[in-house]
C-alpha cells in the first residue's frame, strides 16, 4: 500500500521508545513506522513483538552515529517525521565512559540532523530530559529556564540540544524538543531505579540507596509519556521546547519502602531492614520540579495514577522475571 506518512523512530527498542512505536503502528495503519536501533544491552526486541509482522511496521537495526546508514535511509525511504529517542541515559556509566556519551548522544544527534535537514524533513522531535536544568529545592523549571547540567549524561543531552536549535535558528528546520520527568513502567531496563529495586526484591536482596542525601523524582507512567508525544506531534508548534511532566514526587527511600512492602508483603516495622546504603555518585541532583503547563494547554495531562501505575509495573515484573538477564544488582 501507499503509505500517508514516514516517520523514523530512532532508540525504537528501548523502553520509552519501544512504546511509542507500537502506539504509531496501532495508531496510525496508514502510516509507516521505521524503528532504527542498535540494539544496545538496554534495547530489547520482544519489546516490539506485538507489531513486528504488521505491514506499516520496519526495523533497521543500525547505530546514529554511522552517517552511511543513516544517509541512506534518508535518501530511500522519503521520511516526514523523526521521533529521535536513541541515546545513552545511565547516568552512573556517564561518569565512567563520558566519551561514549558525547559520541552517542552529541555526535549521532548532529548525524541526524545533517540528514534530516537535507532531506527536509517536516519535524524533527528530540528526546531530552529534566536533567538539563540541574536541581531545583523549590522553583519549578519551566521551558525558558537555564540548562545547567550536572553530569556527563545530562551533559550531553544539554549539548544536543544546542544542535538542535542552531538548526532551527540558522535554518528554520522544524524542530521541537522535550523534556520529561523519569518515566516508568513495563519493560524498562534493571539499571534504572524502580526495576532495579523490583530485580533486588525478586533475588531477596536489600534495595540499595545511593549516599544519605533527600533524593525525590516526579514519576511519569509511560502511558502518559508516550500521550503527550502524540500530543506534541499533533498540536506542538515547531521551534518549541515542552516539559512533560507529573505532580507526583516521592522520595527513593519513600519509594523503595513501598516497593518493598507491594513485593515482600513485610510489616512496617521492618521494612527499613531491607535498605541498603551505598556510596554516593560524584555528583546527585535531588529534585527536578518542571512546569508542564505550556503541553497542558495542548490539552495533555496525566491520566494514570502512582497507585495504578507502580500497581501494574509490578505485576508486571513479576509475570515477566526472566524478560531481562539480572545486571550486577549492587549498585542502584
């Protein structure tokens, strides 16, 4: 068939990305869904099993930073959108392999750019995060707030950032960038917080905290992330920057407690036996607050809740316990 649309989701295998392809490929039968990834250690194609025999769905396994590739699939597969997701997101790695960092993240978003700009693309849409803001103990970040990164990782997406903007300035190439709180869910890799204390508690092991400092995170259910990607790519007027964000906050002891007691079922009495302290990360941010009213009035806002979404994350990863080989699980 003729398709209506291409639209190139690069990352397409990870987690966030991997939803967000199979809602486009539900979605929008019209149009065609090419997933370009590496197919890194945190990249996982059972995420896509649900849509890899549908005909509008395509996947090229391949990195950003190749610009062979990625030129020639540009120049052969007439591409109108790109949802650009792929990157390097551990923030604790970024410290040990900064270089790999800005190789990925910096490098292979120009790569990107260079190719989408010449092939004229009608969007581009970055993935950024909070992170770029730095900490805030009481002021919400909104769109027009300074980047002021803390870490490699954060670091190099603020870089990118930069990219994708000049183009915009300097070319009018349509671009929008986001910026989202931590987002979680099904099928999120063991290395990120919440997976990480549910792969401890399934190995009766202590859910490990970082340092003795107050660190809290906004969670997002990747539901309501993968909306107000829809939302943006709809209604998101081009030049712009949107926060996606949530109200809900709660503390990473806070949170392993309440993980611990949905998987172990212990009394509150001993709940905190089964925290672990450990060194601290060179450099922590405690809290990313963001302003997310510019995206609300485009009519998104959050729909699920902390107690229904950490309630099916957890069901699922216990229906799912070998979806993911266990990382070394000493360190969050």
């Amino acid at each position: 068939m003729d398709f209506v649309k291409t639209v190139l989701v690069t990352g397409g295998a990870g987690f966030i990305g991997s939803h967000f392809v199979c809602s486009l490929v539900n979605r929008h039968p019209t149009w065609r869904i090419i997933n370009l990834d590496n197919l890194d250690y945190c990249s996982n194609l059972r995420s896509l099993e649900a849509v890899e025999d549908r005909g509008n769905y395509t996947f090229i396994r391949g990195d950003i930073c190749n610009p062979r590739l990625v030129n020639h699939i540009f120049a052969t597969e007439n591409i109108n959108i790109v949802f650009h997701f792929a990157a390097q997101t551990h923030v604790e790695t970024s410290f040990i392999w900064p270089s790999r960092y800005h190789q990925t993240n910096v490098e292979g978003t120009q790569v990107l750019l260079k190719s989408a700009f010449e092939a004229r693309v009608e969007k581009f849409i970055y993935v950024s995060t909070d992170e770029v803001y730095g900490e805030s103990l009481d002021k919400e970040f909104d769109e027009s707030s300074p980047r002021r990164p803390n870490n490699p990782y954060s670091v190099s997406k603020a870089a990118a950032e930069c990219l994708v903007l000049s183009y915009w300035e300097r070319h009018m190439f349509p671009v929008i960038i986001t910026r989202s709180n931590n987002v979680y869910g099904p099928r999120q890799y063991l290395e990120k917080v919440i997976p990480k204390f549910l792969s401890l508690l399934q190995l009766n092991k202590k859910c490990t905290i970082q340092g003795t400092s107050p660190q809290s995170r906004h969670f997002l259910f990747v539901d309501d992330a993968v909306e107000a990607f829809h939302t943006i790519l709809a209604r998101g007027e081009v030049g712009e920057i949107y926060n996606i964000g949530t109200d809900f906050e709660i503390s990473i002891v806070q949170l392993a407690r309440q993980l611990i007691q949905m998987v172990r079922h212990i009394p509150h009495t001993e709940l905190d036996d089964w925290l672990e302290f450990v060194p601290d990360r060179p450099m922590v941010d405690l809290r990313y607050p963001l302003n997310c009213q510019k995206l609300r009035r485009l009519g998104w806002k959050p729909a699920v809740s902390w107690k229904e979404g950490i309630r099916r994350t957890v069901k699922w990863y216990q229906a799912n316990p070998d979806f993911w080989p266990n990382p070394d699980t000493k360190d969050q």
